[in-house]
C-alpha cells in the first residue's frame, strides 16, 4: 500500500478530477495483471493505483485524505488537535477539487464552492471506472467477460464485435450508489486489448505477415493461412516477393454498429529452407541472367 497516494498515480496534491483519472487509465492499462502474467511486481503496483485511484477519485474520501481525517488505506485516523481543525470547519471549510459532471451532480460542486451543504434531495451516484484487459481476437469478434469490482460484486460486461484498444462500455447503474433515493452512478469500463502475435488491426482490417517458400514465391500455389474466424484456403500468384500484399474480403473485423466488414491482408515473406543442399547447387551451376541488378534504383538515390 503505498503512503502517499498522489505520488502512486504520479500526480500533484492539486491535480484535477480528469487528470487523476487519466493518469490511473495509463497506468492501469500497463501494470494489469492480465497484461503482464506472472509478474508480481506488476500485481503490486496495479494493485497500489487502484487503491490510490478508489479514494483520490471520490471526492469526499480525497477531502477526507487531505485533511488527514483517513490514512492511504482509507482507513479513519485521529488526526492531532490544532487550531488548523477549526478553520476546516464549516465556518471556514477548504476547498477542493471538484469532480467533473460526468463523476458527480450539482449538489457536490456547489458544496465545494460555495462552503455549503448542499440542497437536500436525490442525488445521482457518481461514475465508476475501472480497465478490463481483453485478448485480441475477443476484442475484434466480441465476447463475454465477468469482473470483479473493489466492493465485492460481480459484472459481466458484454464486449461487442470490433472494440477497440481504449473504448469505454457503460454499465449503466452499476456505479456509485445515489444519495437519498438517488439513481445509482454507471460503471465506466475501459477496454485494454491485448497484442497478438500474429495479427494486427487497421481500423477495420486485419494484417499478417505469411511466411512462403521460395517454390511457393515463384511458381505460385495454394497455401492456408489464419484469420480471426479460423484457417481458409488462397493462392498465391507466381513470382510473389516478399512484401507481396493479398486480400482476403471479409475477414476482417465483422460488421459491426453499422459498418461492413474489413478485410484480411496477407503480407508474403520467402522463407529459404536452410537445410536444401539442392538449391544452393542449383544456383552455383546457373549462370545468373544479365541486366537485373535489384539494387539499382537503391544506388542511385544514394
């Protein structure tokens, strides 16, 4: 648990409400324990953000937290008398930061500026974000994943078809609780999608790197390759290098939210077989054809 819980998050005593948030995003995103298996270190340190980002992102417990009134735990603590504790007192109440609108009602900034309690009512619960590490390919055919919240309770969080790395879902009502009959806040879960090895994304397509033999490069043929939704079968033209770049409609990231499938592109690279004698005698004995000299044009810029 670490002491100083703005050091955690690596924000100043006087950071705002977005700035506090957008600092536990970042940091989220690269110690989650999903995203960094088996490495304790990792563990700890998402484990010390969340737990700074649980009391500096609410605004009465980072009140509290300021005033030394709770410790880093959020743990109560009796701080020493002084006259300080009169001037904090509603008479002379200390400012701080508020939340923006989207994290808390009215009731909260008007408190926070004008020193008053706030009109009595229902109030609406206050935003909850937390990150959730998503593999790849559940990111680019959607899937269904259950977390596990700070106060015990379980979400299961639908994850559409072609999310992206950083797309926030809102669970609505599944946030802060409401203040005197109030409406529960939502919960605000932002999405970390892991690499693949193999794939990557381009908005809506899909690129791999495809390895080829040299007798594929040359004389063409067909050759499976993977994409999201499994194996399938394309040829490959004669004389292919590599960088050679073929498309496979539709095997993208499916449709989704009103938008057509991507597409799959297929980047060839000859792969020479270091065990075939036969070719590099083949090559020795063949008298190589004159007039293609492959770096011409590299020479010729230089």
């Amino acid at each position: 648990m670490a002491d100083d819980l703005y050091a955690a998050l690596g924000v100043a005593r006087d950071a705002t409400a977005a700035q506090i948030r957008s600092a536990y995003r970042k940091l989220a995103k690269k110690h989650h324990p999903d995203l960094n298996p088996g490495d304790k270190a990792a563990e700890e340190r998402f484990k010390a953000i969340s737990a700074a980002n649980e009391i500096l992102s609410d605004p009465d417990k980072r009140g509290q937290y300021d005033r030394g009134e709770i410790d880093a735990s959020g743990a109560p603590r009796q701080p020493a008398p002084s006259w300080s504790e009169h001037a904090a007192g509603p008479a002379g109440r200390k400012y701080r930061h508020a939340a923006t609108p989207d994290e808390a009602d009215f009731g909260d900034v008007f408190a926070d500026l004008f020193g008053r309690e706030p009109p009595p009512g229902p109030r609406r619960g206050r935003d909850q974000v937390y990150v959730l590490a998503v593999a790849f390919l559940d990111a680019v055919a959607g899937a269904s994943r259950r977390i596990s919240l700070p106060d015990g309770r379980g979400l299961d969080v639908q994850i559409p078809p072609g999310t992206e790395d950083g797309q926030i879902l809102r669970l609505k009502g599944q946030g802060g609780p409401g203040r005197e009959g109030g409406p529960a806040g939502d919960a605000l879960i932002e999405i970390a999608v892991q690499p693949h090895r193999n794939f990557r994304r381009d908005g809506d397509d899909i690129e791999i790197e495809v390895p080829v033999t040299l007798d594929e490069a040359v004389l063409g043929g067909r050759i499976t390759v993977p994409t999201p939704t499994g194996a399938v079968k394309m040829s490959v033209p004669p004389r292919s290098d590599t960088g050679t770049r073929l498309r496979l409609r539709g095997r993208g990231v499916p449709a989704h939210a009103g938008r057509p499938a991507g597409d799959q592109y297929v980047v060839l690279r000859v792969a020479l077989d270091p065990h075939d004698a036969a070719l590099a005698d083949f090559l020795r004995g063949r008298a190589p054809r004159a007039g293609f000299d492959p770096r011409h044009e590299l020479l010729e810029d230089a």
